[in-house]
C-alpha cells in the first residue's frame, strides 16, 4: 500500500533517509532532524511531500521523498524525487515500482510533464530497476552543486 506521510511518519522517515544514507555509503552526510523534516512536510503551503510503502501488515518499509520542479520548455510543473528507498528486507516486493508508479499516477492527474531524479553511477541494480521502467538516463547533463564554504563565500560576495 502506497500513502501520503502524516506527521507521525516523521521518525520512520528519518529512520529511512539514515538508512538510505548508509546504503549510499555516507551516513554521516544525513543530518536532518525530526524538527526539520517536520517543518519540511506540514507547514501551512508545504514545499516537500512525502508517500510511504506499507508492507502487508501495514509496517512502513519504504518511502520517496519529492518536490515540485518546473520546466520553462513545458511551460509546466514536474516531479523532483529526491528519495527513493524501500528497505533491503522488502525489497523484490513491488513497493518501489508502486511508489514510483503513484508518483507518475499525481503527475498525470495534475498535467505535470516529467518525473525525475538523480542516481548514483554506481548503483547499477536501482539504475537497471529503472531502466525496467521506461526511465532514460540523461547522460549529456551533469549535474552541479554549490554548497557549504563555496556556497558561503559565494553568497556573502553577493549580498556586498
């Protein structure tokens, strides 16, 4: 079973990014805390969803994590997933096509033009998964960041 998160999901969900985080090889680098993804999800115009995979019995054995884009050529809105994770133990279970299939599912029914998200070059067996799925990678895009003392430096030289 596939769900929107309520806010009593919020320590299962940090549960999940840790150990997402692990899975990725950085579990340092997840430093999020309830507080945060909690004001994240539930604010009054929140900015982040979050759906979550219910095993049989109803325990929580996956999420995806995701954001709204926007594309100028569309003209539209898009999904941005950022997490995607179904524990290893429930894996093979059909959770994170079901995941993936409800979020192409919201943007159909709301007319956005893509679903997309970035994976590790090294995780063949999630990049193989979605391959299975129709997903295409975007080999001629490189994906850039700019974040702690550059991000600083950067945006201090800006506000002078």
């Amino acid at each position: 079973m596939i769900r929107a998160a309520a806010p009593a999901d919020v320590p299962t969900i940090l549960a999940l990014v840790a150990a997402l985080a692990e899975y990725e090889r950085e579990p340092q680098a997840a430093r999020a805390t309830e507080e945060q993804l909690h004001a994240a999800l539930f604010a009054e115009h929140p900015a982040v969803f979050a759906l979550i995979a219910e095993d049989d019995a109803g325990t929580p054995v996956g999420f995806a994590l995701y954001f709204l884009n926007f594309s100028t050529w569309n003209g539209t809105h898009g999904i941005y997933l950022e997490d995607l994770f179904v524990r290893p133990e429930a894996r093979g279970g059909g959770h994170g096509s079901a995941l993936l299939r409800e979020l192409a599912r919201i943007a159909v029914e709301r007319g956005y033009s893509r679903v997309e998200w970035s994976v590790l070059k090294w995780n063949e067996p999630s990049i193989g998964f979605y391959k299975a799925l129709g997903a295409v990678p975007l080999d001629e895009w490189t994906m850039m960041r700019l974040t702690g003392d550059a991000l600083q430096a950067f945006g201090s030289e800006a506000a002078g």
